[in-house]
C-alpha cells in the first residue's frame, strides 16, 4: 500500500475512532511536514519527545495531525510554539512492539514519519539473542554451496557454515515481520577449517529500510586462534534495527570467507553485585609456564624428578608484607601434581622457587597422594595468623579434600583430609575436592570469617556443597534432611555451566552478600549445553549467596565473564579452558589468576577505579528546578508535557542500578521538554541603539506579564551579567521594566537573553526574550578594502629619522598595520579623514637599520576581522 493511501486510512480510522491522534494549530499552505527524528527506541513506560515542523514556516492556520499506527506507542500532550513554529509530542512506551508516529499536514498529503520501537528492558546480566526470534538472512554473493547459505550463519550451530567464493562479501539479517531489535553485542564464531578464510577486516551496521546504513563497529586485523572459536564484540547501540549486516572487507589471504554462526546479542547491565568487569592482561600472559629445569629429590622414590615439566595450572593467590604469592599446581612428565610457589611485586611478573612447597612425601597423607600428588590450592589466612590451604590428594583412583597449614606460605604441614572425622568418617572416601572458604577482605589480606560462629566453605565438582568448621582444619559437610550432601548450587541446562560447577578462588563477604566466583563447564551442545561453546569448555561465572546464611543461592550470573579464545588457553593438557583460583586485591586492583588449558597460568585485572561511578547531581537540581515552576507562568499544554516528562526521569533518578548514558539520556529528555514549553503572555525586549563600546551603558526595555517579581540578563556563555541599574511600572496589564547593563568585551552580534522569576515559586526561567548588539565592532557599511598606499617623498630615508606616507582605503577599515620584510610590526602613528566612503590615512614612521627595505600594509574591518588583502612599499634607508 502507499504510503499516501496507508497515512489517509490511518488518519480516518484515528479520527473516527478517537484514539491514537491529537492535532494541533499550526500555520497556512504547508509544503512539507519535518520532524526532528525519524526514529526512536523506548523501554516499555519510558517517554520520548518528538518535534514537528512545517515550510514555510510563515504559513498561516493549518493544522499538524499526529497519530501512532500501533497501541505499544500512545500519544500524549502536545505543546505548540506559534513564535518558532515548533511542535513537541509526548510518546510513552505503553507495551513492547513497533509503531509509526505520521505528522500529516490537513489535507492529508504532507506528511512525516518517525519508526518507534518498544521493547522490554534487558535485565541486570540478561544476554538476548535476537537471532533466535526469527529472520531472514541474505548476502551479496550467491556463491554459496547449497549446504553452506547464508542462513547457517544463523542457525544457532557451530557444526554449520556459511561459505562464498569470494575474498570479500556482506552477509545480512532482517527480522521477521518489520520487528526490531537493539543490539549491543555480536558473536562471530570462525568456521571448522582453514583459518585462511576467517574475516580479518569488517564493519558491522544496522539499518530499518535496507537502504540506509549506519556504521555501529569497525574491526581491522582481527584474527581467530582456534577452530569453532567464538569471539563476541561490544560495541555502543542503543538504537533498535531491522536489519543488521557484516560488511567483511578483508579475509586472511584466501579467495572464500566462511563463517560457523554470527549472534546478535543485547546485554543488559553486568550484576550490580558482580566483580568486574576483568580484562585479561594480553600482553603478559602467560605469565608463568612449564619449567624442564627446575628439579628435586622426590623423598618418596629418592629419585631426582623435574616437578613442573609437563603442566602448571589451577593457581591460589595471597597477599603476604606488601608481595603477591601463587601458589600453582604443576605436573612432571608422570603427571604426579605438585605445589609450587611464585612471588611478584606487581602482580604480573613472577619469580618462582626452584622446588616445590606441597609434593607427595613419606607421612599420613601417602596413602592418599601417591602417584596423583597435591592438586589445586586454595589459600585464605586465619584470624591468627596462620595461611590455610584446601588442595586435592589425589592417588590417581580418588580426589579427596585436605587441609595443610603454614605461617610462612614457604613450609607447610599437611594436617590430613577435611572430611576425615565428619560423621564418624561417612565422607571421608567421598569424591571432594576445591575448598573455598569465606573470607572477609581486611586491607590487601582475605581473613576467614565466622557466620554465626562458625567458618564456611563452598566445595564440590558436580553441584556446589557446604562444609563448616570450627577450627578451618576439621570440616562437617552440610547435609540436608535426608542426611545427604546439601546441594547448594547446580548445573543449568542449556547454559554455559550446563555440565558442573565447581568453587574457583575464596568466596568473599561483602556488602551485597557472599560473592563466589566459580569454575564451570559446558555439557555436550547436543545433550543441553550452549551450542556455541565446546563440550567440556571451562568458563568461570559468579553467584552471589545469602549473607546470613551461606546455603542460599540469591543470584548468578546468566553468562561467562570470561572465555578460551588465546590459543594457550585454547589448546593444551586440557582443551578450552580458563580455570580461575587465585584473587587477590593489590595496590588498589583486583587480580585473578586462572590456569589455561591445564598447562599455563595467566592473570585478568579489574581496576575499581576505571568505573566511574553514576553521578545524578545534575538531574536531581533539574528535577528540583522544574517541580518549583509557576504553572501559571505557562500554559496548560506546557505543564501536562512537563509533569509527563517529571514522572519518568524521577524514576530514572530513583532507580539504583540506573547508568550514567540513562541518567544523562534522562536530563537531556527533562531539558528538551523545559525548552519546548510556552509562556503565558508574551515577553520582549530591545535595547536603546544597536551599538556600544566596551562597558558602555546598555539600556534594555522589557514588557513581561505583571505576575513577574524579578529580571536577570545572561550572556553567550550562560552566565549571569551583572546588572546595574532594574525599575519596573504597569502599564495596563504589562510591566515594563528598564534594565541598565554594560559588558566588557568586543563582538559582533552579542546577545544577552532575559531570565526572569515570579511572585510564587522565585524560580528562575528563561523567557525566551533576548536582545541582540555590537560592542566595541560595527559590521562595515561599506566593504573594507585597500586601495593605495604612497610614501610622502622618494628618499632615501635616514635610520630612526621619521617619514611618512599616505594610504587610502574604504571606510570599512578602521585600523592598520605595518610589517617589515622580517615580519615584525613597525611602530607608527595614524590619523585619517573621510570624504564620501573614501578613508585617507596619514602614517608616521622610522625604522631602525639601513638598507633596500619593504613594507608590508595591512588592515582591520570595523567587524574585527583582519582583511586577507596587502600593500606593498619599497624605499631605501641610509645611515646618515
């Protein structure tokens, strides 16, 4: 349908029907219909504005209809500005779905539109994949295998693929049934072979007609370190789109681009409660690796064993006198673990003993440890002093959890396994291991802490367990009624931690609650796990536990924070992994140590300072401005508009997990609806002539309604001008006031606008009055221009002696200057005469040195403006 006949229909049905439209006064014969956006986007109750405008704008009656073409938007209050001409329409986002806003002129045929979309608001930690709500996919090449189209880059698969014979190629996507979608994030995931096909270079854009295109990212030498390897973007959108498409402009180096899948993604804020965000420090990582060289005599075999050859990984962390302590797991060539220890003063770069802390030895814990060996240490400190560490014996057949205790995190004593007493012994055989205990942050040091009386500790490699102690060394699992092991947190199906979940570094009280940052990974994508990540991928996520009560899962989070895409930490002992064990805050950041695919160890920093705290200072003092307005100082429209406004950024003020880009959207919206509002009466202004010298007397007539108490004079740059002289008389229903002013700086066209306040609220607001003015310049009558210039007499002339010459110019100038062929001024004295439009200078001189010398004219407009034009003289000084 056309769009004449479809803005016809609609307009009869809202007319009839009464709903959906309003109209509003405009002027005469319109010749087009403007708005100021043609498209917006809108969380469901939130209100946007949009203006109108009309051309001519000194047309005469006519009216500017408005109506929505769906109910997810409705229309609200409408302010018209007959002085500008300028229309503002409220929206409000009534529930989630797409509609379009037409301004129609009366007869129906001028028309403008604006596409709106509502949508839900993405919760705290939520990633949508919009892809998966439907579309169709195309692509600028039609090369593709009938097995590799473009729409299994859209499938929600990493065993497809999308292929073109062609070194560059688009490939896009159009939501079904003209919906839209905000994205914020994309996923790339590369193809099954050949690497020389991934994209390299691209730009990624969204558009609403598939015409128009804006350019939301850019990518230039990006690469893909691992096969069905997943990489995810961030980019600033907070635009809904139809369509969204990748440009790719360069492959790496084959004549065919493929791609497994691309997702398009919206993230709502990151957890309130979460740590972070960590960014992985590229440039050092790893930072620790196997070590052939590094050896011992085992005191179990008596033979000399190279401890840390094949593998390090799983990697605790403490703080101890102002040094970052790791204590790592790591493997000989017989993958029999032991405990190493690395120190750092900066928290990146190690030094490492040469022998191990914790290794299996000829005591107690042999039975236990043989063969397998001391496997991923947890370290927190006691109230007294002493370091705790939880770590795994492991005999190869059997993980078990034990405890081991230091004061110098260098000498250690195995104090037997955690459970071994617990129940008369009933876990003592149980499979456990990872022992994260809680902990309260105390300066640079994580100190176990007691919860109602007791210490905790998160374990378990399946679902997550409890176990509480009195003494840190002499564990009690918690059990449920039944008396089994009481799961506190499971695997979720089809999710990232859809496999296990496992206890990473010790859990942390804080004010929000427990925070635990914890190891996971993904099921098979066939059997439930998240199809874009590999079977068995380990990447970490965060829950948030009960503060009173340890055992109670309050949240976590719906996503991985981080994931393998380096390829040490892609390929290894053990494939796709990212295990986070060790977290430390030092020297004011946050550090997290994690092993990579069971072979390195490697750190992510989160800097608490980098976030910039929300600040609402600025829409509060809005806010508080516009609820002490005089309504009756504007008109009705203008306060249905503004109360509509209020409401919602005042919740946008109220809420606590409220961004600044929203709080600042917010306060944007609030001054859009102050600067669209219309007084009651009119305001004006002029002043007693149109030029002045600097801080010359300004005499400023005003005529305000008389409900107005006091006046103030802003200038260009929003600040107040003091004012010297204010008087006020009635004259009938008008007050007239005469301001008295001066300003102390030259310029064209300076303006001052008139603020002014009321009897009721004293409240100061912007009349929309203003004069305008020269001071100190006078834009030129007559063009200014350089005619001639002549010396008096020929010379030569004598050094410092004077002489003179005359010059000729329009009346536009008013100043000269006189350079040497140096390029310095030479000092002179000026008079002239006019006669007509013509300017007659007289110039006296000397200059200083001898020689063939030039002069260089030239001059200043009466605006300010120094001419592009030039004379030049040339004469000739002596000595004597």
């Amino acid at each position: 349908m056309k769009l004449k006949k479809l803005t016809a229909l609609v307009l009869s049905l809202a007319l009839i029907m009464g709903i959906f439209a309003v109209s509003v006064t405009a002027a005469g014969s319109v010749q087009s219909v403007q708005l100021d956006q043609s498209t917006i986007t809108l969380d469901v109750g939130e209100v946007g504005l949009l203006k109108a405008t009309v051309t001519p704008g000194d047309n005469t009656t006519d009216k500017v209809n408005f109506t929505s073409t769906d109910p997810s938007v409705t229309i609200g209050d409408v302010v018209y500005n007959d002085a500008t001409g300028e229309t503002t329409l409220a929206i409000t986002g009534d529930h989630a779905g797409t509609a379009t806003i037409i301004a129609i002129s009366e007869d129906g045929f001028k028309t403008a539109t604006c596409a709106v979309t509502v949508k839900e608001k993405i919760g705290e930690g939520e990633v949508v994949n919009h892809t998966l709500k439907g579309g169709t996919a195309t692509a600028s090449d039609t090369t593709s295998p009938v097995a590799e189209q473009p729409s299994k880059a859209f499938d929600n698969k990493r065993d497809t693929k999308w292929l073109v014979f062609n070194d560059k190629a688009w490939i896009q996507f159009q939501f079904n049934d003209g919906n839209r979608y905000v994205v914020n994030h994309y996923a790339l995931v590369s193809a099954n072979d050949d690497p020389i096909r991934d994209p390299v270079d691209w730009e990624f854009l969204g558009s609403n007609d598939g015409i128009n295109w804006d350019v939301l990212d850019t990518q230039s030498d990006q690469a893909f370190e691992g096969r069905k390897l997943k990489r995810i973007f961030e980019i600033d959108n907070t635009q809904a789109y139809e369509y969204y498409r990748l440009n790719i402009t360069r492959n790496n180096t084959d004549s065919r681009i493929q791609l497994a899948e691309i997702q398009l993604l919206e993230y709502g804020e990151d957890k309130s409660w979460a740590l972070g965000p960590f960014e992985k420090l590229d440039e050092n990582n790893p930072i620790l690796t196997p070590n052939s060289e590094d050896s011992f005599i085992d005191p179990v075999t008596g033979n000399e064993v190279f401890w840390s050859e094949k593998a390090l990984y799983n990697p605790a962390a403490v703080v101890k006198d102002g040094v970052v302590n790791v204590l790592y797991r790591s493997q000989n060539n017989a993958l029999t673990s032991h405990v190493g220890l690395a120190t750092s003063t900066d928290g990146i770069t190690f030094d490492h003993l040469s022998t191990p802390v914790l290794y299996p030895d000829n005591d107690d814990m042999l039975v236990y440890e043989k063969n397998g060996g001391c496997e991923d240490p947890r370290v927190v400190k006691g109230e007294d002093g002493t370091y705790i560490m939880t770590y795994t014996a492991y005999d190869k057949s059997l993980p078990r959890l034990a405890v081991a205790t230091s004061t110098d995190l260098v000498n250690w004593t195995k104090q037997g396994l955690a459970f071994n007493d617990a129940y008369d012994g009933k876990y003592k055989n149980t499979h456990s291991k990872s022992g994260s205990i809680i902990c309260d942050l105390v300066g640079e040091e994580l100190i176990a802490k007691k919860i109602d009386g007791k210490y905790w500790m998160y374990w378990g490699e399946s679902d997550l367990f409890m176990a509480t102690s009195d003494d840190l060394i002499h564990w009690t699992p918690v059990q449920d009624e039944s008396g089994n092991l009481l799961s506190v947190m499971k695997p979720r199906k089809g999710s990232f931690d859809s496999y296990l979940v496992e206890p990473g570094p010790p859990a942390i009280y804080t004010e929000n609650g427990i925070l635990l940052i914890y190891n996971c990974a993904n099921d098979d994508p066939n059997n439930g796990g998240d199809p874009m990540l590999p079977n068995r991928a380990y990447c970490p996520g965060q829950a948030l536990f009960d503060a009173a009560d340890p055992t109670q899962l309050v949240d976590r989070t719906n996503t991985y924070f981080m994931y393998p895409e380096k390829d040490y930490e892609l390929e290894g002992l053990v494939n796709n992994v990212c295990f986070v064990e060790g977290l430390v805050y030092f020297q004011d950041a946050w550090y997290l140590y994690y092993g990579t695919a069971d072979s390195r160890l490697a750190v992510a920093k989160f800097d608490p300072d980098s976030v910039v705290p929300v600040s609402k200072d600025s829409l509060n003092a809005a806010i508080e401005d516009a609820g002490n307005l005089n309504g009756n100082l504007f008109t009705e429209e203008s306060m249905n508009l503004l109360s509509t406004v209020l409401n919602w950024v005042q919740t946008v003020s109220e809420d606590e997990n409220a961004t600044q880009a929203e709080v600042d959207e917010a306060l944007a919206l609030l001054n859009n609806a102050r600067d669209s509002m219309v007084m009651v009466g009119t305001v004006t202004a002029s002043t007693d002539k149109e030029y002045y010298d600097v801080n010359e007397p300004i005499t400023i007539t005003v005529r305000t309604p008389i409900n107005i108490s006091g006046l103030r004079l802003k200038n260009e740059n929003d600040r107040y001008v003091t004012v010297n002289k204010v008087k006020s008389v009635l004259r009938d229903d008008v007050k007239e006031w005469t301001i008295v002013t001066s300003v102390g700086s030259k310029g064209l066209g300076r303006t001052l606008s008139i603020w002014m306040s009321d009897l009721e609220s004293h409240t100061w607001v912007d009349s929309g009055a203003s004069v305008t003015f020269d001071c100190g310049y006078q834009a030129p009558s007559v063009t200014p221009t350089l005619l001639s210039a002549s010396l008096t007499d020929e010379g030569p002339f004598v050094v410092n002696e004077e002489f003179s010459l005359t010059v000729t110019t329009s009346t536009g100038v008013d100043k000269l200057y006189l350079k040497n062929e140096r390029g310095g001024y030479l000092t002179n004295t000026a008079t002239y005469e006019d006669e007509g439009d013509i300017r007659t200078w007289t110039v006296t001189l000397w200059v200083g040195s001898a020689g063939s010398r030039e002069m260089f004219i030239s001059g200043r407009s009466t605006d300010g403006s120094v001419l592009d034009q030039e004379l030049t003289l040339r004469f000739d000084v002596t000595k004597s």
